[in-house]
C-alpha cells in the first residue's frame, strides 16, 4: 500500500515553524506565566513539562485516527498559531497562542515519525536554516518585528508548509536520505515505509536543545567572537562577530548528510560532541567557538549514525494489514507508534533539558552537567545504532543543500551592520549623562521582545554612558537573542561586557566616548542563586581627562540584602578610580536607608538621584521600590534626576546628569 507523508522540505520548513513558536514561547514562562520573580520556578517548570507531557498521548490518537489526518490539522494549528504570533499580540493572548502553537508543532511531529522513518535529512536541513535565518535576522525573530516584510515572509513560509503538507510526499521516510553521488536519482516513490527511524526521531528533541544551546546558536556565536576581542575576560564589539556561523552550518550539514565511516572511526562524531559539550559547560567565554564548532560536527555526524536505509519488515507489525484507521498512512502500526512516541519522548528530554539548565539560575543548584549529559545520550545513542551500509538517494544532493543553507549563513556577516566606534569627539565635554537600566533580556511587562521600546526610552535622555543590567546574550530559554549587541546597534553605541550567572549572561557599559581598561569582578553569591558581578570601565574624555564607571547587579540571599555584595563593589569600586571621578550604578536590589545602601554612602559615595527622592522604578507600571541606583564621587555635580516612564522592562531606567569637576 502507498503511504502519503512529508518530504524532506517540507520537514524541515515545519521544524523552522516550530522553531520559531519556541523563541517565543520559552520567554513567555518567564515574562508572563512568571511575573517579576513572583512565580516559584517549580511551578514555571511544571507549566512548560506540562505540555510536553501532554503530548505523549498523541502517538495513541495517531494509531486511533490515523497519522494523515492529525498531521494536517496539527499543521494547519501550527501555521496559524505562527501567524497569529506574527501579530506580537503580548500578554496572556501571546502566551496561550504560543502554548496551542507549541502543542500543535509536538503533535504534528508525531503524526510525520508515524509515516516516515528516515527523518534525518529533513530534521537536519530545519535546524540548520532556522540557525542560518537567525543569524540573517540578526538574531531578532520575525514574529516580533511586525512590518509588512515580517508577515510576507512569515506568509510564504506558512503556504509553503501548508501546501507540502496537502501533497502526497515520498514513501520510505521524510524524502529518503542524502547520500550518494551529487546528482543520484531521487528514490521510488513507492518505496515500503520501514520499521525502522526510532533511533533518528528519538535525537530530534536532543538535538534540538544541543543545536539551539551550542552547536547551531548564532547569538552564542557572535558572544564567543565578542570575548576574542579583548581577551581579558570582558567582551567588545566585535567586528563581523556572525562570521562562525556559517562555518558551524556546513560542518553540521556536511556530518549529517554524507555516510558517516565505519568501524571505530564512527566515534568521532559523539567524541567532538561531548568535547563541545564539555567546553561550553566550562563557562568560559574564550571557550564558547570551539564549543559550537565541535558541537555542530559532533552533532551532524551522530544524527548520520542513526540514519539507518533498512527499511525493515511491515509485514511483522500488528496493523500492518490495511484495515482501520490505524494504517491510514502509516508504516505499520507497531513500528509508527514506535516512532510516535520516540519523538514525543524525544521532545520530553528537550523540555527538562531546558526546564532544568536555566531554571538552576533561580534554584542555585549547579546545571553544568544538564549540556554533557543531553550529549552523551545522543552520543550513545548514535553510536550504538546498527552501521549504514547503504542509503536511497534523496530528493537534495547532500553537497548542494549544504552549499545553499551555508550561502544563506554567510549573508549575516556581510548584512551585519558595522560596529558603533566611540572618538574623543571636540575634546572632554563640561558633562555626562548617565542612564542605568535593567532591561529584562529585553522582554516588556507584557511579554514581548521590545527591543524599539527599551532604545526610545534610552535615546531621549541623549546619554553618554548607559550602564545595562539582565543583559542576555544567547540564553535558549530567552529566544537565543544577542540582545546587548541588538540594542548596541539602535543606540550607535559600542559596548563592554561583563559576564555574571555565565558567559552570555551579565551586565554591560554602553559609552559615546573611547573606554580603557575594563575589569570585571565576580563577586560571592552568599546564598544568591544567579551569579553577580563588577564592571569597571575608564571613559577617555580626551586630554587626559578620565572617567571611572562601574556597572553592577546585586543579587540578595534569601530573605536578606545584598551587603556583602554592596561592600565588595563599593571597595573595588574606589580603587579602581584612583582617585578619579567615579560613576557606579545598576539594580542594586536595596533601597535608601537599607544596610547595602548606606555601603556605598559609607565608602563616600554620593546618591546622585536623592534630589528626586522618592523614585521608585520597580515594577515599572506601578512603580513602589527604588531599587535602581547611581551613586557618584563627591567631585561630580549630579543634576536632573529622573526615572522615565516605559514598560520595555519590568524596571524602569533612571538617568542623570553630571558636571565634571574644572581641569
């Protein structure tokens, strides 16, 4: 019998789709289900398993009704879900649309692995243009850019998915494999649907996670450019800092697409994984490159592991007579359920991989291990998969698709916009004006990536410094959005990085004027769960004139303040000025008269914002805490202080101006 299933295009511009309501629907837990740290993480934890879960029950409906049917009404909710995200509705709308949306992508899987089992091509192809997409974007999504180009695009990606979906595609799996000479003949058409792809659908969520975390992350890519830069532990702006990416797409499509070799030599595809892996888990920014480029290898050449050409026996399968709805389009039922729940279990790893990594950050429990340990299973489970002897040629010559998703990959570098320089402009200005802001990762109070909000409230005060607080720069739970980078480039300004919870996570300096000697310091969590640290820059105001500015975020222990942290950042931060004129400012996370306060006040530190006194910036659509700070050396005159209304963050940015004591 003809089984109707999914071609190998039409897979992977699905997975890009699904893709894409995960960027969205990851930081929903945290910016809408979660509010402001309100939320216990296990309940956040338990909300994103929930659905995964959930979907474990699809293999059965698929054996029930049949795999045609669900696949084209779970595909049809999956495209208007990402249309209507498109849309960037925010609040509670965003977040059920992206959940439908969510279970509508996992339930869709189900119903493609009941009739295909040689997914690897397509899987393949879908991560590695969503990652080459990404990076052409910037790495900011189209679903929230909202112009007419966002929905053209997002329209035509949509119809095309829907229409491959309508079409009768291959038998045998999702388009047969890609092996073989450049120009082989696509296989028949009537090739019998296999028992086999249990193995290849079970890596789909793995490996996802793993391609979204390290191998195939183009906002980690352009951090791990950035460390390169400065070398000193600190990240710059770095120039052509997308240019790994494309590098990290072929590897992983030439890995996965080509037959991998035979005997032992087939272990250099889960060794280069774990050894990506193993150094991303360091938590080294000048590890983060050979991180991703040994991840991507590893990962392409354990996903060609598993792509097995048997086509094993239907005839050996219980349903595999015809009759009901329960062959309606599969390759047997036993062996489709099989793959049904491979994939769903597949999936399930992908959430508490994710669930358990960034949900450490709020239960201060290590998550190093989460990254290795995701990789030895797929490892183990591609190098104990049956050795490929042979495999049906594919619609895509393996060599051609790599050539065209790397082609798109290397559009980013080129379309990249240049880095901001700062000069010595007309000589040391008379003032500064100073902004503190923490930006949330760049997520609004209602949940969407607003990275136009968060500009406009900074570029109003005209800053020449801006010191950034919750900078995200490549977090998978977040979207995988460089945001510091992103904004760098709508304020025109370069930028400092300080890592903190890890490398892509920390604080940052924004500054008009040339910066020299950056430190950073880590600073003692005393029971905190997320990581905490200094940033010290020296602005070049030219003639010798410099200024001293710190950037900081305390994190208080439960149910105390940040003291010791405040202590440790107020001495660090006198010696490093020297004697300087001195700005430090950030989310200090106390309030005036509090015990990590006066810490700053004792060091004879000046609060540059006590004329305002009260201002209160936390939460930012009813602001009650003033938890947001600048405090100055005594030589610096502040002046108009201000708290601007916005809600790009759930805190409110604060500003001042300051007078430079006379040369």
């Amino acid at each position: 019998m003809r089984y109707r299933q999914l071609t190998t295009g039409t897979l992977a511009l699905g997975v890009l789709l699904l893709i894409d309501v995960l960027r969205v629907w990851l930081p929903g837990i945290i910016t809408i289900f979660g509010q402001a740290a309100s939320t216990p993480a296990e309940l956040m934890g338990a909300f994103a398993l929930g659905w995964f879960v959930l979907a474990l029950g699809a293999p059965a409906v698929v054996r029930r009704v049949g795999a045609r049917p669900v696949a084209v009404a779970a595909a049809v909710a999956l495209a208007v879900a990402r249309l209507t995200l498109t849309a960037a509705p925010g609040g509670r709308t965003q977040l059920w649309v992206a959940t439908a949306g969510l279970l509508a992508g996992l339930v869709w899987l189900v119903g493609v692995a009941a009739d295909a089992d040689r997914p690897v091509p397509g899987l393949a192809l879908g991560f590695a243009a969503n990652a080459a997409v990404h990076a052409v974007l910037d790495t900011a999504d189209l679903v929230w850019r909202g112009d007419w180009v966002a929905w053209l695009l997002s329209a035509v990606a949509v119809a095309v998915f829907l229409a491959g979906t309508a079409q009768p595609g291959h038998r045998g799996g999702a388009g047969g494999a890609l092996v073989g000479p450049a120009d082989a003949p696509a296989g028949p058409a009537d090739a019998p649907a296999g028992a086999g792809g249990g193995r290849a659908w079970l890596l789909a969520g793995p490996a996802l996670l793993l391609a979204g975390m390290v191998a195939l992350s183009p906002a980690l890519a352009r951090t791990g450019m950035s460390y390169l830069v400065a070398g000193d532990g600190v990240a710059r702006s770095p120039l052509f800092g997308l240019a790994p990416v494309p590098v990290a797409v072929a590897g992983f499509l030439c890995a996965a697409l080509t037959r991998p070799p035979r005997g032992w030599a087939r272990a250099y595809g889960p060794v280069a994984l774990l050894g990506g892996a193993v150094l991303f888990a360091l938590d080294r920014g000048d590890l983060l490159l050979p991180a991703i480029l040994l991840a991507a290898v590893g990962l392409g050449a354990c996903l060609a592991l598993t792509d097995d050409a048997s086509t094993g026996d239907a005839s050996t399968d219980d349903a595999s007579t015809g009759d009901g709805p329960a062959n309606a389009g599969t390759g047997g039922g036993v062996s489709a359920s099989r793959r049904g729940y491979a994939v769903a279990a597949g999936m399930l790893v992908f959430a508490l991989g994710a669930v358990g990594y960034y949900s450490a950050y709020d239960l201060g429990y290590p998550n190093a291990a989460v990254p290795v340990v995701v990789a030895v299973l797929v490892a183990a489970v591609a190098f104990t998969a049956r050795p490929v002897v042979h495999r049906l040629p594919g619609p895509f010559p393996p060599l051609r698709a790599a050539a065209a998703v790397t082609a798109l990959a290397l559009l980013a570098p080129v379309l990249a916009d240049e880095v901001p320089v700062a000069s010595n402009r007309d000589g040391p200005p008379e003032r500064l004006t100073v902004v503190a802001y923490n930006i949330r990762m760049g997520f609004g109070l209602d949940g969407r990536f607003d990275l136009t909000g968060l500009a406009e409230v900074v570029v109003r005060q005209r800053p020449d410094v801006v010191l950034l607080s919750e900078v995200d720069r490549a977090w998978l739970l977040n979207g995988g959005h460089d945001t510091l980078d992103l904004l760098a480039d709508r304020l025109g300004m370069p930028y400092v990085f300080g890592p903190a919870a890890d490398p892509v996570w920390g604080d940052a300096v924004l500054s008009r004027w040339p910066v020299r000697d950056p430190r950073t310091l880590p600073l003692a969590a005393v029971g905190a769960p997320t990581g905490a640290q200094a940033l010290a820059v020296t602005l070049d105001l030219g003639d010798g004139v410099r200024t001293a500015v710190v950037s900081t975020h305390l994190q208080p222990p439960p149910g105390r303040g940040p003291v010791v942290q405040a202590r440790a950042v107020a001495d660090f931060a006198i010696r490093y000025a020297a004697g300087r004129p001195l700005v430090v400012a950030g989310d200090l996370n106390t309030e005036p008269g509090d015990e990590a306060f006066t810490e700053f006040v004792d060091a004879g530190l000046v609060d540059a914002l006590a004329a305002a006194r009260p201002l209160a910036t936390s939460p930012a659509d009813d602001p009650r805490q003033q938890i947001d700070h600048i405090f100055v050396s005594p030589g610096l005159a502040p002046s108009d202080p201000v708290a601007p209304r916005s809600t790009a963050s759930d805190h409110l940015p604060v500003a001042v101006t300051v007078t430079l004591p006379p040369r």
